[in-house]
C-alpha cells in the first residue's frame, strides 16, 4: 500500500504546483509520474511491484471511464445538435493522427515494434493493448507508448489549439480527445463540462476507428 | 411500471450522501463489468470500459437508470481522473534502455497530435453550427 500512498501524495503535490505555477506544463499526471518514476529508480523497485500494490487504485479507473457518460448525459441536446461536427471532425482527426504516426515511424526506420505500437497510439491504452495481437506489437509497449501519447498531447494541445484559433470549447474537446484519449480528457474537463464531454466522445470514436483501421489492415 | 421507477426514484432521492455515493460506484462497476463481459463473450475489440460508458448513456437515455443515482460517484471520480492514469503512465520505466529511440517515438507522437488534433480541431469549428 506504500505506493498508493506515494501516488496520491505525488498527485496532490501536482495539483498544489499546477494551482501556484499556472504552466501547461505543471500537469498533475504528469508531475506525479515523475516523482513516483524518480522514486521508484531511486530505492530500486521494479515497475511490476509498483503496478501489482497500486492495482486497488487502477481498478478505479474502469468505473471513472464509465462516469463519462453522466457529462454526455447532462449534455446530450447540445452534443445532439453538433453530431455532424463531432463525427466528422472527430474521425478526420483520428486518421489524420494515425497517418502521420506509421508514415513518419516508416520514414525515419525506428525499429518494426515501435512502428505497430505507434499505430494505436491515438488509441486508448486498453485499445492499444487488445488491439498488440493483431498489429504483432509487444502489448506493453503499445500500452505505454498510448497512455504517453496522450500525457503528451495534454500538455501540448491546449495552447497549439489556443494557436490555431480554436477556441470553441466543443472544437478543442473534440481535438483533444480525438488523439489525447483519457489523460486529454482529464486535461480538456479542466477547461470546462462541455470540453470535457466532446472529448469523451472523441475519444469513444477514436477506439472504434484505430480498431476498424487495424483490422482492415490485419485482413489485407 | 413508470410508477415503479417513480416510486423508487423518490426513495433513493431522499438517500444520505454517503449512501447516495456507494450507490453510484456500484452502478458504475456494474457497467465496467457488463461492458467487459460483453467486449469477452461478443470479441470486441474495443475496452470493457467505454462499451461500459456507452451502455450507461444509452441506460440514463432510456430513464432506466436515475441521473442523480450516479452523479455524485460520477463526478467524484472523473474529478481525479488524471491521477487514475498515473500506474500506467510510470510504465515508460520498462523502456528506459530503449534510450536514445525515445527521441524519435517522442517526435513522431508530437507530429500525430499536433497534425490530428489540428485537422479535428479546425473541421470541428468550421463545422459547428452556429444556432445554439
């Protein structure tokens, strides 16, 4: 139980430093990965031991994926409203993330796993996972290479949005979740209820087409 | 039968919170593990999770289940979700001797966000109508 402790305690020093520091790079997720990472390397414990005494903590993380539905819930005459922009923006987002990660993992030859994992990066990391025995990747790098896309993508695509001028809160919801997943959406309901929402469901439709991608291309 | 729901709905509405609380993290395991179970017996390959997220939208579209059964558990969760994430996220501790490639994988994830997030973002907007 010693790291579920260090993990919460990790993430409340984030929040506190995310409240006084006011950077997109003083992420909460973020900041407590390193520290509970630091710690770890520092007294030598392996990442198996750390995940088999936090597992009571993952476990939570099911339901919480479940308890998006109660924003699309609250918000669904407005979301009803918008489906063609969601599903339209949404997918083209999604390929267009999928196209850039295998073409350019191809053209700089990083090595054959790398390349099958990069393919479900924009993926949610169980979806990477399932979806390793059908792209030949190791699953626990797809798995990694997933969730780090989207602690990625939750720094970054904020204030890349903010650039681009998107600033409808559906838009930038929607972009977030389309490639960032779960710690995107996380990041985007810090933006407020209805970023949060549409990018719950661009992450929904970014599951349903790495999947249908991977399988057109496991069949091809 | 609506008067049932009724009937019950009055019930748990005078719940305390607490009660209220563990009565929404039961309904949302619930729906993980009927999500789960359906993804297993159906081979879907999508998580047990979402399945489980979209069969509760669909449950609350169809007033079968209450909205304030599960609100509190709900937002209580997905208001620490970014800390839900963080046993996955130290998992680029088995990768460190991967070294230098980090450069390259850090790069070619960079370019798939900012390109995808883009194209969604701008179609997204251009898109959205305006009649709100």
């Amino acid at each position: 139980m010693i790291w579920i402790t260090v993990t919460l305690l990790a993430f409340a020093l984030g929040v506190v430093v995310q409240s006084r520091l006011r950077s997109p790079l003083a992420n909460p997720t973020l900041i407590a990965t390193l520290v509970v990472a630091a710690l770890l390397l520092l007294v030598r414990v392996p990442y198996a031991t750390y995940l088999r005494d936090v597992g009571p903590l993952q476990g939570l993380l099911a339901p919480a994926v479940v308890a998006l539905a109660v924003p699309l819930y609250r918000l669904r005459a407005l979301l009803a409203r918008q489906w063609r922009a969601l599903i339209v923006g949404g997918l083209s987002g999604t390929l267009s993330g999928v196209a850039v990660d295998v073409s350019l993992a191809r053209v700089l030859h990083v090595s054959d796993d790398a390349q099958r994992s990069l393919l479900t990066a924009p993926a949610t990391s169980p979806v990477a996972l399932q979806l390793a025995h059908f792209t030949g990747a190791p699953p626990v790098l797809a798995a990694t290479l997933a969730v780090l896309s989207g602690l990625l993508g939750a720094l970054i695509l904020p204030p890349f949005l903010s650039a681009l001028g998107v600033r409808s809160p559906l838009a930038r919801g929607l972009a977030i979740g389309a490639v960032a997943h779960g710690v995107g959406t996380a990041r985007a309901r810090e933006e407020g209820e209805l970023t949060g929402a549409a990018s719950s469901i661009g992450m929904g439709l970014a599951a349903l087409l790495v999947t249908l991608v991977v399988a057109g291309l496991s069949r091809g | 039968m609506t008067d049932r729901v009724r009937a019950t709905a009055s019930v748990t509405a005078r719940l305390p919170a607490p009660a209220h609380f563990v009565l929404g993290l039961g309904i949302l395991l619930g729906f993980a593990v009927l999500g789960q179970a359906l993804v297993t017996t159906l081979h879907l390959p999508l998580p047990g999770s979402v399945t489980g997220m979209a069969l509760l939208w669909a449950a609350l579209g169809a007033r079968v289940f209450r909205l304030h059964w599960i609100a509190d558990a709900a937002d209580g969760l997905l208001g620490i979700l970014g800390l839900l994430f963080v046993p996955a996220t130290v998992g680029f501790l088995g990768y460190l001797s991967a070294g230098a490639a980090w450069g390259w994988w850090l790069l070619i994830m960079t370019a798939g966000l900012l390109f995808g997030a883009g194209v969604a973002g701008l179609l997204a907007s251009r898109l959205e109508r305006e009649d709100t």
